[in-house]
C-alpha cells in the first residue's frame, strides 16, 4: 500500500481565493459571511450567506467556453488548476492516463436550475438553453476539470449532501493508496445561493438571520456559503522524487450512515464514523490533536457532534481542541468538507489550530476546547476532518504532519 | 370567498382545519385528534412538526416562528434548556394560529 500525501491545495471561498488569504481569513476569524449581493433578495427571509465575491469567470475563462461552467463548475476548475500549480505537477501524458478526478458536490449545477426554471414558468419562455443540461448535471464539475488539465483516470462525482467533499477526499485516498490511481485531484465544489434554494432551507428552519456561531449558546442556525477546494494526492514516494512539497500525510479515512433520521444528526452513527478513521489510520483516540469539526452552528449539530465525540474519544475527548471553520466560510453543503480538509491541512502544516469565530458565551451542552475566536499555536502532530450529512452520511479524514 | 377568508372569519372552525391538517401529515384518522391530544404522542418525528407548520402557514397564510430545534423538542417532549415552547397540544396549535390569523386581520383593517 503507498502512503498518501497532500502536495497541492487550491480554494476559491469566501474569504479569498488564494491558499495565503484563505489561511489568514481562517486564523484572522475574518468571516466571510455579509449581506448577499448576487441574487435578488426581496423574497428571502434569510439575507446573508458567506458568498465568493471577488471572482470574475472572465479572468479564467474564455469567453467562448463560460457559457458551458456553471457557477459551481467554475469554482471546481478554478480551484482544480491552482491545487495542481501549487504542486509543482507536471501532468505527462502516462500520468493522465493513471489521473483520478474525484469531486463531491451536494446539488449539481442550481443556478442553471434556478435561472433556466425562472424563465420557463415564471416567463413562460418557450425554450431552454442548450446548454443547460451539461451546465447542470452533478458531475459537470469534475468532467470539466477532467477536459480543462487533461486527466484521464478514473473520474466521477460524489454526492453525499455536506459530506460530499470528504467523501470524494477519502475515495481518492483510498484510491491512490491502493495504486488504482498514480495521482488524484480531490475535493469538492458547491455554487448554491440562489433565491430556490434558499427558499429551500428556510423551510427547514435551521437558518440563523444573522450570523453563524458554532458551538456558542447563543448559536441560532447555519449559514450557507459557496466556493471549492482541490488537492493534488500523490504517493509519498511519487512526491518525495520529484521533491514536491509535502503538507501533511492522509492516515485515515472512515464512513458511516446513521439509518435513522434524513436531517438530524445521530451521535452513535457520527462517532462510528470517527472510530473507523481511526482505526483505519492505525492510531489511538490519544494521537488526535485537533478536530476540524462540522459545526453547523445549529442547536441541534453542535450537541450531538459533541456527544459523538465524547462517544469516539471517551477520556481523550478532554485534550482535543475542536474548531469549526463555519463561522468564517459558511456552510458550503458539498464543498464544506473540503474547504474544511484545506482548513486541517493548513492547520497541520503550520502547527496553527485556527479557531471557532463568532463564539460568545459557552454552552453547557457543548463542553469541550472549541479554540473560541482567537488561533493557537499548538504542535498538531494528527488531526481529524468530520463532515455529517443531511441523509444521515458521515465522512471523516484523518491526516498527520509531514 | 375563499376557504382562507371563510377560516379566518370563523375562528371555531379553525380547530378542524387544524385537525386535519395534523392528520394529514401523520396519516391518521381526524376522529383520533381531540383539542387535548400531544403531539408527541402522536409519533411526530421534528419533520412532521416543521411540515404541519408550513401546512398551517400555507392554509391561513400566517408566518409561524418556530426552529428547527423547537420541532425536534415537540417532538421528542423533551422541555430542556427552559424555552417556552409555543404549543404542544392539538388545541393550543389551533389557539396559536387563531391569534395569528386575529393578527393579519386587525393588520390588515389597520
């Protein structure tokens, strides 16, 4: 079995576009989230989100071809080519041939629905564009990246609602080390702001109306965000001769479903989920130094992730720090557990645990260190990313220091 | 006049559209709810109650707060953390929306 690094890390969120500004918006708790500006917002009760807002598809695409990207599309290729320039990876045509792509995304392509759904019955057009079918389809996203760098490997879609991306990410790990692929881009992508699917989740009555606060007491919902992240995967060995730079080891990798409820969270099958990661990265709940946790920031997620993994860690739950990156990004549904996974990464590779923003007051049914608004420097020799789906589907990373 | 407008101005009857509506949502029989009945005790699941709320909302056109966290409360009975919980029985479902309603009407005559 090879041991799996990452070497390249590409994003396009909310707080930048950049690993740099990514990183210091995370450790700054410089939040992402503001009044939304790309949609009409007179029909919405919920009226912020953390949104991209400095990308222009014209400084990436051609003119010609942006009319084929979706929102979500563009973000993924995006993020896809900068994860490969930041690892230094020349993609010969034998190692296209052996190039997984794996993306997760939660909804496929909702602003080609929205728009193209709008005209039809709310204009009573008479057609639809011709694109919108390729624009929308779930898999667009790592198709186009497949097209944009030329890869030729195993490439496919995962869509596992908020666990998406780090289903996609543990795949492509689990793919690489077992040499099904020389090299894998992995990660997720999620474009989702539009006035139907807000519509949507305010239904559900998870929304808070003015910002995100994991773990806080005074926590009153989620807030969606948008944006990718991509990682270049590659044998240790591959990266080590090439002399890549190396940010941190994948170990483990651990799934589960609760089969109980389609939205709420379910501690036994949440801590399932983490115990396998662990036993499949071969390391003690003790080895664990930092958990990038879901944290949704509903009153709902933050008890029972906390019960969870009071459940998976037992005694060794006291020494975790625990932070949530959602008060910062927002929750990017399909992309969370991959901008999430940048966020471990990061954390990792700079021995900086970044913290949970916007936490006010301690909540007694979230008792443990959620690293409250302000980073810790703090050796991280292992740490977790945990992703909890809606469907009741849970995904959980585990990576170690170079 | 509409079905909404006739609800409105027989407040008696809301209870039945009440009752229906709770129903309707948990497939049972209307005869099985009186005022008295518990949610919980009808096997609401947090959905079911979050679904009965935007039933009631569609029905009377009224904007009823409710979270999330409140629906799984009602749920599952459970009364922690001292939130006072805006109804648990069938009757104080129809009590809420009646004030609601009364509401919209003196909003709406202002």
């Amino acid at each position: 079995m090879n041991r799996v690094v990452v070497t390249g890390i590409g994003v396009v969120s909310p707080i930048g576009s950049t690993r740099e500004k990514f990183w210091s918006g995370l450790v700054e708790a410089r939040s992402g989230i503001g009044p939304i500006t790309s949609i009409p917002t007179d029909r919405l009760n919920i009226r912020i989100a953390a949104e991209v807002r400095d990308f222009d598809p014209s400084q990436h695409f051609d003119p010609k071809r942006v009319g084929m990207l979706d929102r979500f599309s563009q973000f993924a290729v995006v993020a896809a080519r900068a994860a490969v320039r930041d690892a230094q990876l020349d993609i010969t045509e034998e190692l296209a041939l052996g190039a997984a792509t794996i993306v997760g995304n939660g909804a496929g392509g909702v602003n080609t629905i929205d728009d193209s759904y709008f005209k039809l019955y709310g204009q009573n057009a008479t057609r639809a564009h011709p694109l919108s079918i390729p624009r929308l389809m779930a898999n667009a996203a790592c198709s186009l990246i497949s097209m944009d760098l030329g890869l030729k490997g195993p490439t496919f879609t995962i869509a596992s609602a908020c666990a998406s991306g780090t289903h996609a990410i543990g795949q492509a790990f689990q793919m690489v080390r077992m040499g099904q692929a020389q090299v894998a881009l992995a990660g997720g992508s999620e474009a989702c702001i539009t006035v139907g699917t807000i519509k949507g989740w305010e239904a559900l009555r998870v929304m808070s109306a003015d910002t995100c606060r994991p773990f806080s007491r005074t926590r009153s919902g989620l807030v969606l965000g948008e944006g990718a992240a991509m990682f270049v995967l590659e044998p240790r060995d591959h990266a080590v001769a090439r002399g890549a730079p190396i940010y941190g080891e994948l170990k483990g990798f651990g799934m589960s479903a609760d089969a109980n409820d389609i939205t709420a969270i379910d501690p036994d099958g949440a801590a399932r989920a983490i115990r396998a990661a662990l036993t499949d990265a071969k390391i003690n709940p003790d080895d664990v130094d930092y958990v990038n946790a879901h944290g949704t920031g509903t009153a709902l997620n933050d008890k029972g992730e906390t019960i969870a993994l009071r459940k998976a860690f037992g005694d060794s739950a006291g020494r975790l720090a625990v932070s949530s990156s959602k008060a910062v990004l927002g929750h990017s549904l399909g992309a969370a557990g991959a901008l999430e996974f940048a966020a471990t990464t990061l954390a990792v590779h700079h021995q900086i645990i970044p913290p949970t923003a916007n936490f006010e007051e301690p909540d007694p049914d979230c008792d443990l260190d959620y690293v409250p608004n302000t980073a810790r420097n703090s050796p991280i020799e292992t740490a977790m990313s945990s992703s909890f789906a809606f469907g009741g589907l849970n995904a959980v990373v585990v990576l170690s220091r170079a | 006049m509409s079905d909404q407008h006739a609800a409105a101005t027989r407040p008696a009857a809301i209870i039945d559209d009440v009752r229906a509506i709770v129903a309707k949502s948990l497939n049972i029989p209307v005869e099985q709810l009186t005022p008295q009945t518990r949610l919980d005790e009808l096997g609401a699941e947090s959905l079911d109650v979050i679904e009965i709320v935007f039933g009631l909302e569609e029905k009377f056109d009224i904007t009823i707060p409710l979270k999330a966290e409140d629906a799984s409360r009602l749920a599952t009975a459970d009364k922690s953390g001292g939130q006072d919980m805006p109804f648990s029985t069938v009757g104080d479902v129809a009590e809420m929306v009646e004030k609601l309603v009364a509401a919209k009407t003196a909003k709406a005559a202002q």
